[in-house]
C-alpha cells in the first residue's frame, strides 16, 4: 500500500510538470536583455552610445588604466602621465624615471587597430535599424547619426596614428567555408580615409539631435571633428611632401598629394567658421578682473561655459571621479599624504608664452653683459607682463593656489667675501629655515615646493601644473577625488584651426582676426598682430600656448613633420631635452642691491636624461604583425 502511494504520488508530480513544462520553459530570464528588447529601449541605446564614447581614443587624458605604455596604446585609452613623456613636461613622481630618458620614441607607441569597436558600432547601426521596430522614425535617424559620428572620430584616430586603413562600415561575419578572404579588406588610401570623415560628417551633422550637450555630439561636435580632421589632412598633404618625402607608398595608404592641401584646408576653414558665426559659443571672458584665473576656468568650469564643445565628464554625484589632482597638485599644497608633484611643466613651455608687450616669452635671468644675475623684489616678479594663459596653465613661483602661495624656492647664494662668489645652499628639507647654527639667518632655506634636485614628488623643473588641476576643497584626496571633464573640442582650438587654415590659404587677414581674439583674452592688445607681423611659427606657437596638456601638442608636431627636427636626440639641441628654472634667495649683507633679493639659474632639469629623439619611423605606426599575417592584402608602412 505504501509503494502504491509513492507511484501515485509520483504519477502526480509528473503530470504537474508536463502541464507547466512548455510555459517554464518560455519563460524569459529577467537578469537577460533580448535582441528585441535592447534595441526598442532609447535608455538602453543610450547607455551602449555612452560606452563607445567611453571607447573612442586618445593618447593623454585624465583617466589612468594602470598598465605599462605598450597595453595603453593598443587599447588607445587615455594615460595621463603620456602628458610627461613631450616637451611641455616632465616626470617629476617616484619611479617610472625611464619617462625622463627616452632616447628613442617607440615606434609602436602610437599603434591603433580597434577594429573591435568599429565592428560593434558597425552591428549597432545595423541592429537600429533592422530591430528598432518601435523606435521612432526620429530617434533612428538621430541614433544612427551619433553611432556613424563615433565611428568617424574612430576613423580619426586611426588615420592620424596608422595611414590608411581598411574602411569597414558594414558587419563582416564569417560563412564557416574556410575560406575567409572576402573578408579581406585592404588598405584604403590616406586620403580616402579623410574624404569618408568629411563626408560622413556632412552627411549626419543635420541629423544629429543633443542640441546644447557637451557630453554628445550635435551639429557643432560634428563640425569641430571636421574642423580638426581636415586641418590634419591638409598638413600631412603639405608637410608630407615638403619634409619628409619618404613617407609614403606606391598605393597611397600613406601619404596625401600636396595637390589636396588647399582643399582640405579650405574645408577646415569652412567648418571652423561655421562654428564661429553661429554664436552659439563664445569664448569664456567671465573673470575680467584675472584673466590668468578666467583662462584656468575656460577648461575647468561646468556652469555657464560656452567654449565648451564636447568633453568627457565625470560627475562626483554618480561616483564617476579620478585621480588626477591628487597625482599632480603642487608638493606644498596637496592634501593627502601621498602622492602629487608627478607632471611637471617645463620651461621650454613657460617660455613660450610671450610677454604682453609682445616680445620673446624668455625669461629674462642675466643682465645685458651676461655679467650678473638679474636681481628681483619678489620671487613672482621675473613672470610679470606675461601672457594670462601661462597663469592658467602653469603654477610657477610665487602664484597662488587655493588661495595659498605656492612657496617655491630651491635654496639660498650666499655672498663668500674670500672668493668674491657666491655659495649654492640647498636642503631636501622643503619648507625648512637657514638656521642660524648652520651661518643662516634664519630666514626660508628651501621652499615648501622645492623644487629639489632629487626629491621624489617634488618639482624637478621648479613648476607644477594647474590646468585640469582641481580648485575645489579636498579633490587632492583619494578619499573625494576630482570630477572636472577632459575637454576634446573648444572654441579656443576651433578659432586657432581657423588661422591656421586662413594663413595657409593666404588669408592673412582672417587669420590674423581669429589669432588676435584669442590674444586679447589673454590680455594682449586687441591689434597684437597685423598682416605684416604675424608668420606661421607665430600661428604655431598660439597652439602651443593655448592647448597645452589637452592632446595637442605631439599631434600638431607630427602633422607639421617637425617632430623630428624639434625631438633630434642631439644632447647640444634645447628643444630635445626638458630645462628647469631654480629661484634662489641672495644673502649678501651689507648690499642692498642685492641681499634678500631673488636670482634665478637655468638648467637642465636634474633628473631629465636623454634628449629625446623621434625618428621618421615614429610619423606611421607599425601594422601588427598578427593583422599582416591574418590579411595579406594589408600593406605594411614606410620603414617598418
């Protein structure tokens, strides 16, 4: 009886299973997005569009990936510390002092192939548009234009880094025959890489909805890429010729007619312009009264900033911050206890900035005769009358900081009588006194920031950065972080691509309108160049002036093919090695033209190594190996 209850019972539990078997098993699981379901959701799409623009990339920024230089640049993710391995910095952290003797830029070093992420926005804008079946007719249009500008800005990044390359705009899915080479693409021209930007830029800025984001890309995102691209384009067709001829191939993957120059100039002018009347940015003049202050804030500030065209935010409210205050805010100022003082700015930068009389930006250290020092009140006063963006960019001796001095000072000369010279006088003790014991007088001996000769996180090129540095209370902490954005594209570029464009065109005197309003805010007169005056270094040099550590720098010397003349690795060249500025406090009683007065040395900066040397092979990155093999239609680069 007891067996027959157990065979009943079983009986029961299977009919119970075989009744509800079918639905168990239709069942969708609720932790799984279907096909169907992502790609009808706008949230969703959103959220995938947010994950390419995370993708897209750069070789400096403020996020650090952690990992060596070689995985950074396949990935082609943002490193700050790429921002010390140029001429406008240098390392000054603990470790990693190879940045500081880098006798040869690595070829490799700039090799992107990410074709996985054009692969995936690929299949995105196919899945819009073949499983979209509920969106709207306008959010189709408006998705597959922000997904085709993200592919295009890829392309971008490719053609700048690697030459022509395959131009893949459709899934490539593979039949299982064995067979893969139809999938085989090769190379597409340099220049037909640029056309494809320009065109499909055209195509969707239109379309392109986002109207006032700075996050996402509209119309005028779409136009500041072209602006860019463009002005790239004509360079390389330009320069390519001119400087470095051998960079190129029979099939044109590298290399752009010099015939091609004017017009891709031309149609960076034109999008630059389109930008520029259409009012709807401005460049940031809220500070009137410290234009070094109002320039610092053209970067850094969110609210009710109109040059801003697009940047990669970060938000303290969503816990999407970084690091990058608390890796370089100035030795003396930081507030953790560890770490700061990593990037360190140059003089070859600070000198770039001319004075607002509009003379040379060198600073001036020895008198006419080169027979003595030049004697100075305050330790500030050698960078008076200076070009307001040096303010903005660079803390140097004697500015301020979160409302505190940033007290820089290497040492003391004190005058020794017997030898009618002066004695160098240095501490590693920063922020200390010369004691009286020690013969002082008991006044400061080294500052709280240095610099210092060997002291790790502590300048070593007697400045410290202050754009993209956060002004707010405790951001130099790991425990609050700092949530200002990464700026890709601002009014500031988009009036210098302008005058370059114009200059290059002969345009000289819109050239010389669009540099001279980025002048004035930097309090230069409003006529500081005339059509006589202004040369193309000049127009070069605002680059360098006003995009300092935005990612510029390492890209306009290889798009002008000078990379190679200003990095020679020649040890007796200024420009191939990173040069310090040490004040130092003068002690010699009894002469009031000097004693208590401030000095200033220029040096090599002490922990800087080899000049550094970009050679042609460096302008193209290598293709991978692992690409060549897996298609043989690719082509390898010049010098490769």
């Amino acid at each position: 009886m007891k067996n027959i209850h157990k065979v009943i019972l079983m009986g029961v539990l299977l009919i119970s299973f075989s009744a509800c078997k079918k639905d168990w098993l239709e069942r969708k699981p609720n932790n799984i997005l279907f096909p169907d379901q992502v790609w009808n959701d706008p949230t969703v799409i959103k959220g995938i569009l947010a994950g390419f623009y995370d993708r897209l990339p750069t070789d400096v920024g403020l996020v650090s990936l952690g990992t060596t230089s070689v995985d950074i640049n396949q990935s082609g993710q943002a490193e700050w510390r790429n921002m010390a391995d140029y001429d406008d910095a240098m390392w000054s952290g603990a470790a990693q002092d190879a940045r500081n003797n880098m006798p040869t830029y690595d070829q490799n070093r700039w090799r992107l192939w990410n074709y996985g992420l054009i692969r995936d926005i690929n299949l995105a804008i196919e899945n819009v548009e073949a499983l979209g079946t509920k969106l709207s007719a306008a959010d189709k249009i408006a998705f597959n234009a922000e997904l085709r500008f993200i592919r295009a800005y890829n392309y971008f990044e490719l053609v700048k880094r690697m030459g022509g390359v395959p131009l893949v705009t459709k899934q490539l899915i593979y039949d299982n025959s064995g067979n893969p080479s139809y999938l085989q693409q090769p190379r597409a021209k340099e220049s037909e890489v640029y056309d494809f930007i320009a065109s499909e830029l055209d195509a969707i800025k239109d379309k392109l909805t986002n109207k006032g984001s700075n996050t996402r890309a509209n119309k005028y995102v779409a136009l500041a890429l072209k602006s860019r691209a463009m002005l790239y384009a004509a360079s390389v067709a330009k320069y390519n010729n001119l400087n470095t001829p051998s960079l190129t191939t029979a099939g044109g993957e590298v290399g752009i007619p010099a015939s091609m120059a004017n017009a891709y100039y031309q149609k960076s002018l034109d999008a630059s312009q389109e930008i520029i009347n259409s009012g709807v940015y401005t460049l940031y003049k809220v500070n009137s009264g410290n234009l070094g202050e109002n320039f610092y804030e053209a970067i850094t500030k969110k609210a009710n900033n109109k040059e801003v065209i697009f940047a990669w935010d970060y938000l303290l409210a969503k816990d999407k911050r970084h690091t990058f205050s608390y890796d370089n805010i100035a030795r003396g100022l930081r507030e953790d206890n560890l770490s700061s003082s990593n990037v360190t700015p140059s003089l070859n930068l600070v000198e770039n900035y001319d004075y607002l009389d509009g003379s040379n930006g060198v600073l001036k250290t020895r008198n006419t005769g080169n027979t003595d020092y030049i004697y100075y009140d305050k330790v500030s006063d050698i960078f008076a009358n200076k070009d307001a963006r040096l303010y903005g960019t660079v803390m140097y001796p004697g500015s301020t900081f979160k409302g505190l001095n940033v007290e820089m000072q290497a040492g003391v000369l004190k005058w020794n009588t017997a030898t009618n010279a002066y004695i160098t006088i240095e501490s590693t003790n920063l922020g200390s006194n010369y004691a009286t014991a020690d013969g002082g007088d008991g006044k400061l001996l080294t500052g709280a920031n240095g610099p210092n000769r060997s002291i790790q996180e502590v300048s070593n090129t007697g400045f410290y950065l202050r754009k993209y540095i956060d002004a707010g209370a405790g951001t130099s902490t790991r425990g609050i972080r700092s949530d200002i954005w990464w700026v890709w594209f601002r009014l500031g570029e988009i009036y210098l691509n302008a005058a370059e464009t114009a200059f290059e065109l002969g345009q000289t005197t819109v050239a010389v309108n669009y540099i001279n309003a980025i002048r004035e805010r930097a309090g230069f007169g409003s006529n500081s160049y005339t059509v006589a005056s202004l040369t193309l270094d000049k127009v070069r040099s605002e680059f360098r002036s006003e995009l300092a550590f935005e990612d510029h720098r390492v890209w306009d010397l290889k798009r002008w093919r000078m990379a190679d003349k200003v990095w020679n690795g020649v040890a007796t060249n200024p420009d191939a090695k990173v040069y310090a500025l040490y004040p130092y406090r003068i002690i010699k009683p009894g002469d009031a033209a000097r004693d208590g007065k401030y000095v200033f040395i220029k040096m090599v900066a002490p922990r800087f190594g080899s000049a550094r040397f970009f050679q042609l092979n460096a302008y193209y990155s290598p293709i991978a190996q692992s690409v060549l093999d897996n298609n043989p239609k690719i082509v390898k680069n010049p010098l490769q």
